[in-house]
C-alpha cells in the first residue's frame, strides 16, 4: 500500500469501519482519513487523549499500566485500541501514543521519535490486538504526520496478523 486513499479502499473492500485512540498525533490520524473524499462511510471518529486523566477516563487505561509501562509504550497503545474497541461499533481500531522528547544525560530534552502503535478489531466472535513501536526522525510534527501514515499504511497488515489469530 503506498497512499492514504488505497488505506481508505482498503476499508471499503473489506467493509471495515474505523476509529482512532491518539495520544502523540493529537487527531491527525483521524484528520488524515478525513481529508480523503468518500471517507464518510468507513470512519467512525476518534478520541484524542493526551493525559493520563483522559486515557483512564475516556478509554479505560488502567492506572497500573500507566505506572508500570509509561504513557508511551505498546501496553498503554493496546488498552487505548481496547478501549475504543469496547465502546464504539467500529470494526477496527488505531491506536497512537509515543515519546515526543527525552532527556538526555544532561538533562536537556531531545526527540527520540518512538511511537507506539496498537490494532485491535472484531473478527466473528474473536476480538483480538497487535502492537509494535516504530522510531521516526524528524521534528515532533513531522513525527506525528510519519506515525499517521505509517497506521493507515500497515492496516493490512494489522488485519492479516488479527485474523490468523482468530
């Protein structure tokens, strides 16, 4: 797959509706399928959740995962998917949170580009979840529009690797 347009097709073959969870893309990857004509009939919406509050509240991240993995880490990526998975009729999910900065040894902060990606669907009576961190170069923005490609990107792949789980 190598635009956002055949993500969108791809939906639409397989009669898939998405939502979002984002965290670090602050609702660029719902905003990135939006901006395709015809998406309407394969986007549900989406959550941005920046906060711990909110990525407990809105999504039922439990505070124990916050705590023990970070707010930037696969764990938190699959229980934001779950959650919207649980409250939305959308068939897929996209979930997106990752580290816009790090402290070095010095103290000072720099842009270490991991972003955490999570894939939870309905498969038949099968729910399932799949995960993986990416690193980007770049500034936080150019950051955050590299993770939204790279969600629509691999959403074949996220399928393919759920439905051989179910």
């Amino acid at each position: 797959m190598q635009n956002i347009e055949q993500a969108v097709h791809f939906l639409e073959k397989y009669n898939l509706v998405l939502s979002t969870a984002e965290s670090a893309t602050a609702g660029l990857l719902a905003a990135t399928v939006a901006a395709v004509p015809g998406c309407d009939g394969v986007l549900e919406g989406g959550f941005v959740v920046y906060s711990k509050r909110a990525m407990q509240t809105s999504l039922g991240v439990k505070p124990e995962t916050i705590e023990t993995y970070g707010m930037n880490s696969e764990e938190v990526a699959r229980e934001m998917a779950l959650g919207v998975l649980m409250t939305s009729s959308a068939d897929i999910i996209l979930a997106i949170t990752g580290a816009p900065t790090a402290d070095d040894k010095r103290g000072q902060e720099v842009y270490d580009g991991a972003m955490c990606f999570a894939c939870a669907t309905r498969l038949a009576e099968h729910q399932g979840v799949t995960s993986e961190t990416v690193t980007f170069p770049g500034d936080n923005n150019e950051r955050r529009a590299a993770a939204a490609r790279h969600a629509l990107l691999r959403l074949p792949y996220y399928y393919e690797r759920l439905r051989q789980t179910s």
